[in-house]
C-alpha cells in the first residue's frame, strides 16, 4: 500500500540542516509515538559504508518482541519526482525495526535529485504492527491500534471504556470476522463502528478477543504448546509416529511427545472419519500441559520444583520469580514467602520480580527449600543462614537456631547470627569470666541484640 495514512502510525518528519549533519553522521533519532502498546518509537537516518556512503531511514525502539508487521519508509523528493519508498509486510525480530530505501550520500546533497528542501530532508513513514510473539511463544493481535486501511475499508469495530484516569482503553478489531461468529454485530450497518464497555475486565476482555481471533492464549500449566504429527494415516497403519522433542520442565531434559498406537487402534475409524474433525490437513494436532510441582531427592525426601513458573500463576498473580542477569533462575510461591517475610510485599497485586546479587545458585535453591518446608542436612546449611537473614525468614533463622544447638559455634557467629538458642548452648560452656572476656572483644557490643545482651550479662553474673 503506497499511502501512509493507510498506517496507524504514520507521518512526516523533517530532519532540518541535513548537509552539517549527513557530513558529520548526526542525525537526531525524531521520537514519533506509542504503537502496538510499545512507547518508544524513533525515527533514525542512519549511515551505512561499504567504499561509498548511504543513508537509510529506520524505525527504531529499545526493546520489543517478534512483531508481525508491514511498514512505508521513503524519503521524500520535490512533488512530481518520481521516488521509490520500501513497502513490506515482514516478521521482525526482537529490538529490530523497519528499514527504508539506500540512498547515496551524493544524490541527498545533490539538490538536482530533489531531496534538499529548505536545506532539510523529509521523510515520510507508515507503520502497523499486526501481531506479536508473547512470551510463552504464541502469536497474539494487536488490538491497540486501528486496523490497515480502515477508513477506506470501513472494516473496524471500536471497542471502548472510560477510565478513571481521564482516559480511554480502546480495542479495535476485524468487523468480518465478529459480524461471521455472531449476530450480536449487525452486518449491514456500513462504516467503522464504535462499542462502548461497561463491566467488563480489561485484561480477560482482551483474552475474550484473542480467543475470538483463534489466538491460543495463557495455559495455566507451566510447560504447553501444541504439536502436529503429519502424515496420520501412514502412520497408524505403520505403527510408527515419532517421537516429538518438547523441552526441559523441571529442570529435566529430554522431554518428547509421544503417541501410542494402542490408543488409536481402540477409535481408529473415528480418528479417521474427517467428519469427526480429528484430521487437519491429513495430520493430528496434540495439545498439551505438564506441570512438574515436587521432584524426589537420591535421598527419598520430596523437594519443591523452583525452576518453572508456578501453575496458573498468570491468573492468581501467586509467584515471586528470583532472576540473575535477566534470566530467570527460581520461581517461588509468593503466599509462603509474604507470609513468613516483611522483605516481600504483601499487598502487591503482580507477581513480582527481584534481581539476585552475589547468592549461589544452588546454596540459593537449598534455602528457598527449606524455606518451604523440605528436611535437609542442616549443618551444611551456613550460606541458606545467612539468605534467611537478608530475605528476613523468620521461619528459617529459627529453625536452624534450634537445629544447631548442639553445634560448636563461636560464640561471635551465635551474635552475629542472631542464634539465641545456640548462643544459649554455647554460654553455658564458658567455665570463666576470663574466657567470657576473651569472646565477647570478638562482637561488636554496639550492634549486639537486645535479647543477646541480657543472655551475655546472665552468664556474666553466674560465673
């Protein structure tokens, strides 16, 4: 489509003292907007060289998904010069963006080829971003913004709400495709039509409409897709579907997808009546959900799954994720953690998000097990002690106060710790007021505890 205003976003932008800044490489990035629900959007001339120089406009942000999109890009010559914009409708990848004509250094400043206007050049842009990768890898609509073309193809409907914030929330879809599934839209009335919300939940509303659309949205399980086994017939008679690698859940490798044929032999003639609409395209769609939630131990004793999200965690919000450079690491249940916590915040209404610093990995998955509750060898546990102090689990400190009693622990460590029943233990074996002397100048007596003060001066007074 060689019109821009056929884009919902679309416009002109004039990059004034071109020739100071097509010499130097300078050009300004020109913000142009929010689109697809992405602010952030710039307009960009950028230099490229390969023994001569080009110039080449781009649409840029700082970070997106996978867009399924289509885009004008040009830069505008004087009116009746015949020029020649790129027009695409392509997939682009994450922190990628549209890509216009290659126009030489020497046509821009050569003003016989009509760029130069008022010692400025122009740049003309549509952009429409159709679709996008969410992050359990499913192709959602972008309802956010109008449809292609829809003022010359009256093929819009328009929902909207007010919102409280002196706002609206609109979403914009296909008419065909509603006015086909239902007789609530009438088909007949001609133009772009405009639907007012009233009760209903933006968020599942949204949901309402991916699903309208055919989008497979949100699985409450953590580990979902689907897979097609082409070719059925020949393989039922063969006996011979293969095997279909799905990933890693749970921290386990090698997961695949299966199909038995003892199954299939028990409904075969119904597998195989297209009436039935089990086949698609002569194959077999699968479509699955695992959750992995405890995993047994060498040792027999049951251990939490931290490394997928927790089940229908995009429904009750019921997860705290710990991540280390961006990726994620452990995924908690965040009702355990706020309760036993003040660290965690109670009243969030999201899952929440919290960056990891110098903690060990795996010294890091004991603690978050023994914070829920799992038995382990708590000698070794010293890095799980010293978590439970930053993270203020109560629950842990405590538990490893009464399980290292009978340990052999400096005293200093007792303090520091803030292990009153081992510094307990341990001040009942000091036989001298010397020896008490000689560990309490290894603490610090301005930081030392008030409960861990009164059971230093009860020992004092009884020796």
């Amino acid at each position: 489509m060689r019109d821009r205003r056929s884009y919902a976003l679309n416009g002109l932008c004039f990059f004034e003292n071109a020739k100071e800044h097509l010499e130097e490489d300078d050009f300004p990035e020109m913000p142009i907007g929010c689109i697809g629900g992405i602010s952030g959007w710039h307009l960009c001339l950028d230099r490229i060289s390969d023994g001569r120089m080009w110039y080449q406009p781009s649409i840029i942000t700082n970070q997106t998904p996978q867009l399924q999109s289509r885009y004008y890009l040009d830069i505008v010559k004087n009116e009746g010069m015949i020029n020649v914009p790129v027009v695409k409708r392509i997939v682009l990848n994450p922190s990628f963006g549209p890509l216009g004509p290659f126009i030489s250094f020497d046509d821009l400043i050569d003003e016989k080829n009509g760029y130069l206007k008022f010692d400025g050049l122009i740049v003309e842009y549509g952009f429409q971003i159709e679709g996008m990768l969410d992050r359990d890898n499913i192709w959602t609509f972008n309802f956010d913004d109008r449809m292609f073309d829809c003022q010359k193809k009256a093929n819009m409907i328009s929902f909207y709400k007010d919102l409280e914030n002196g706002g609206m929330k609109f979403f914009r879809c296909h008419k065909q495709l509603l006015t086909h599934h239902s007789t609530y839209f009438e088909f007949g009335l001609p133009g772009n039509r405009m639907i007012e919300l009233n009760n209903e939940d933006l968020q599942y509303f949204d949901e309402f409409l991916q699903l309208s659309h055919g989008a497979r949205i949100r699985q409450y399980d953590a580990f979902h897709g689907v897979c097609f086994f082409e070719n059925a017939r020949e393989h039922m008679e063969d006996d011979n579907f293969p095997d279909i690698p799905i990933g890693t859940i749970g921290g386990i490798e090698g997961w695949e997808l299966s199909f038995d044929n003892t199954f299939f032999n028990r409904f075969e003639e119904e597998w195989l009546d297209e009436e039935n609409g089990y086949l698609t395209n002569g194959g077999v769609l699968i479509e699955y959900g695992i959750q992995v939630e405890g995993i047994q131990s060498p040792e027999g004793v049951w251990t939490f799954n931290f490394h997928d999200r927790v089940f229908d965690c995009q429904e009750k919000w019921n997860m705290i994720t710990f991540h280390k450079k961006k990726m994620a690491c452990f995924h908690s249940h965040k009702q355990l953690l706020t309760f036993h916590s003040t660290y965690f915040d109670s009243d969030s209404n999201e899952n929440q998000m919290i960056e990891l610093t110098d903690e060990d990995p795996i010294e890091f998955e004991n603690f978050l097990q023994v914070s829920h509750g799992v038995r382990k060898n708590y000698e070794t546990l010293t890095l799980t002690l010293e978590y439970a102090q930053k993270y203020k689990m109560l629950n842990v400190i405590q538990l490893l106060d009464h399980a290292w009693k009978q340990m052999d622990w400096p005293i200093s460590a007792a303090i520091y710790y803030k292990m009153n029943h081992c510094l307990a233990e341990l001040l009942g074996k000091i036989e001298s007021l010397e020896e008490m002397v000689e560990e309490l100048k290894k603490v610090n007596l301005e930081k030392i505890s008030g409960e861990a003060m009164k059971k230093c001066v009860k020992r004092f007074l009884e020796l």
